[in-house]
C-alpha cells in the first residue's frame, strides 16, 4: 500500500536540504583537492575546504543514517530500542562535529580574511585565485545564512512572545 501525497510531500524539503548541502560539500571538497597545490603562499586555504567539506559530508551521512535506521525500525519494539541508542549516539557525534565545525569556520575565517589584504599583491606565489575566493565566498554566505536564521529566531520568539502575552489579557 502506497503512502498519502501529504506525507511524501512533509519529507521532500528535508531530502532536498540533504541533496543540496551534500552537492555543497562535495563542491567545497573538489574544489581544494583539485587547487590543493595551487597555493604556495597560503596552503592552509585548500586544506581548510577539504577538512571542512569532509567533516560536513560526514556529517550528513550520520544524519542520512538515522533517518534510514529510524524508517527501517518503525513499529518494531526492539527497534525503537536500538533507535533509541543509535539516536544518542548519532546526536551526540553529530554534536561533536557540529562543534568542531563551528570552531573550524572561525579559524577558516582568520586564514582566509587575513589573507586579503597580501591577495592582490603577492605576485606569483600568491594563492590561486579559486580557492581562495571559493573559501571568501563560502564563509561570507555561512554568516549571512547563519544571521538570518537568528534574526528569524529572534522573530519567531518575539511574536511568541506578542501571541501569548495577547492571549492572556
């Protein structure tokens, strides 16, 4: 028996938010493999993409895992057992990666922003061009999405907020 359209439709943004940052860090990756020896100057900048888009690739296979492991398991009573454990120990990995990520953009951000101002003028051992603007590029959209995300907190807290002081008058 095949499931409604309504609940296919609910899982079809997560699939997509997956296959999309999936492609993402698999761009980020590539792309400092490939300029890995195309920064004399700055060879810190390819490896910070390729540690970045690992961990980020790993990341989302961890999260991909448990959503296989959780559909696999549904109405199985040993199951949501196991789910159970296996759930604690992918949040917690997840958690750690998450930390070691948020740590990694601010040390990515000290390599590639203190790099600017020696970019243009640093001749022929200058990085290459890619990556480095790549890195420019990934980081500033990092912030941005991230400071959106907070102001839609800070937004959704404040109607909350609004809605529920409202209701008690």
């Amino acid at each position: 028996m095949s499931k409604p359209a309504a609940s296919r439709l609910e899982k079809t943004p997560t699939r997509n938010r997956n296959a999309t940052w999936s492609g993402l860090t698999q761009t980020i990756l590539r792309t400092g493999a490939i300029y890995l020896d195309d920064c004399p100057d700055r060879r810190i900048i390819p490896i910070w993409l390729i540690v970045f888009g690992c961990v980020s690739l790993v990341q989302s296979f961890i999260d991909i895992g448990k959503r296989c492991f959780r559909k696999k398991n549904e109405g199985d009573e040993d199951g949501a057992n196991r789910e159970r454990y296996a759930g604690r120990s992918g949040n917690c990995l997840e958690s750690i990666l998450s930390f070691f990520l948020f740590i990694w953009i601010i040390i990515g951000s000290a390599w590639v922003f203190g790099y600017y101002s020696r970019f243009n003028d640093c001749g022929e051992d200058c990085c290459h061009p890619v990556p480095y603007i790549f890195s420019f590029v990934t980081l500033i959209l990092i912030y941005t999405v991230s400071f959106m995300i907070c102001c839609c907190c800070c937004l959704t807290i404040c109607c909350a907020a609004f809605i529920g002081g409202s209701a008690g008058d």
